[in-house]
C-alpha cells in the first residue's frame, strides 16, 4: 500500500477518536453519509482510500479543506507529520501537535485579516501529560491552535506576538469569556459580554487595554466566534 493511503488512514483514525465521534465508528459514518462496514473498510490496512473517496468525506463532515486527508504528508518516514489546521499525534512520536490558526480557513476562501501582528508561532508540540495539566478544559485535542497575540488592545493580558491557546470547537458566545472572533474579514481577540436590555440581549466587545473603546456586536454585522481563548503566555522583556 502506498504512503499516502497509509497517510489518509492515519488521518481517518484521527479524526474518528476525536470529539465529537470519541471512537464510535457508527457516529462517525452517520456524519460521513457511509455505512459502518465502508468505515471498517476504509480502516482496514488491506484496503484502499482512494483520493475520490477521502474528498467526499471531507466535503460531506465540512472538515475546511477537500484534501483534509492529504494534508502534512511528507514521503520522509522518519520526519514528523506536520498536520495543517488540526492536531495530530506526530508519526513516531507521542507528541500533540498543535498548529498556527489558518487565518485563510477563517474567512472560508478568503484571508482573515489580523492587523499589527508581529510575525506567528507555526505551532507547539506537546505532550499529552502538559495538556492534561495545563488545560483541562477544552472540546478536543483536535480542536487546539495556536493565535499569535497582535495589536496592544488585550494589554497587559497579553502583548502583541505572544501565544494564545485557542479552541475552535467553541463557536458561539454562551459564557462572557476571551474569544478570538471576526466581523467582517477582521480578527478580533477580544472580551464578549452577553448584557441583557429591554429589547433583547447584547453581545458587548471589550478591551483590557483602557485606550480601547467597547463596541457592541449587532445583527447586521458579519460576525463570527472562530474559537475561545483557554491560555496566553504573557512575556516580559529583561
């Protein structure tokens, strides 16, 4: 069998034991349009998943990318899979890796602007013993990324090229809390107050940094919540 069979495979096993399937094969191939025993298959080392196969399952669960199945594949056997827009345990090792946000997978096509970022952080790897201790509540492993802090909006929470822990499985504002959001092609890290009023309720963005003012999210904005915030590393300069 070819690598990059072996490739999709891997990423199928993946994808299957994280939320929301958590190993249930039955969940997953309700989700993918598939039959169980054509999920068994496509798991099975004997058998093939072929690229037509792999799209139309990416398609189908809306994973961000028609190739979500071939991405980070590498020929070199030894080198670390390096898996764009979700972790992944990397090959040979039982590290988490957690990627860069995809600031084009923001906007679905287009790019997500983050004005004043002072370059990114690629990625971290970690392992599984540093994520159960250092963030112990999230929607899954698979849902972690890394945002680049930009802008001095948020100081001193954090400052502009420190790492921000985000989970993309939270994509609605339920509990005023740090989100990374967009309205329009902008990205926003930000502080969203659900304040209640006469005439419904109101999603209120908030900086830390007093300079800012708060602005309120309204109905005809293009407003989407990309993740929440878990954790910032804040740095200091010596």
């Amino acid at each position: 069998m070819d690598d990059m069979t072996l490739h999709r495979k891997r990423r199928l096993r993946e994808l299957i034991s994280a939320k929301p399937y958590l190993g249930n094969q039955q969940a997953f191939a309700a989700a993918a349009g598939l039959s169980k025993g054509r999920v068994t298959q496509l798991l099975d080392p004997q058998d093939s998943f072929g690229e037509l196969s792999a799209k139309r399952i990416a398609i189908k669960l809306e994973l961000g990318d028609p190739r979500y199945f071939e991405l980070g594949f590498t020929s070199d056997s030894a080198a670390p899979v390096k898996l764009v827009g979700l972790p992944s345990i990397a090959k040979n090792s039982s590290d988490l890796v957690i990627p860069q946000f995809d600031a084009g997978g923001g906007m679905g096509g287009g790019k997500l602007l983050l004005d004043d970022q002072p370059g990114v952080i690629k990625s971290w790897h970690v392992d599984h013993e540093w994520l159960r201790q250092n963030v112990r509540h999230h929607t899954g492993p698979q849902n972690l990324c890394i945002v680049t802090g930009f802008g001095p909006s948020m100081r001193p929470m954090f400052n502009p090229g420190d790492p921000l822990l985000v989970d993309r499985g939270v994509t609605v504002c339920e509990t005023d809390a740090v989100y990374f959001f967009r309205v329009g092609k902008h990205g926003f890290i930000k502080t969203l107050q659900r304040i209640p009023t006469a005439s419904g309720l109101v999603v209120r963005a908030k900086s830390k940094n007093p300079d800012y003012d708060p602005f309120d999210i309204t109905a005809d904005m293009d407003f989407a919540v990309l993740g929440k915030v878990l954790t910032v590393w804040k740095s200091e300069q010596f």
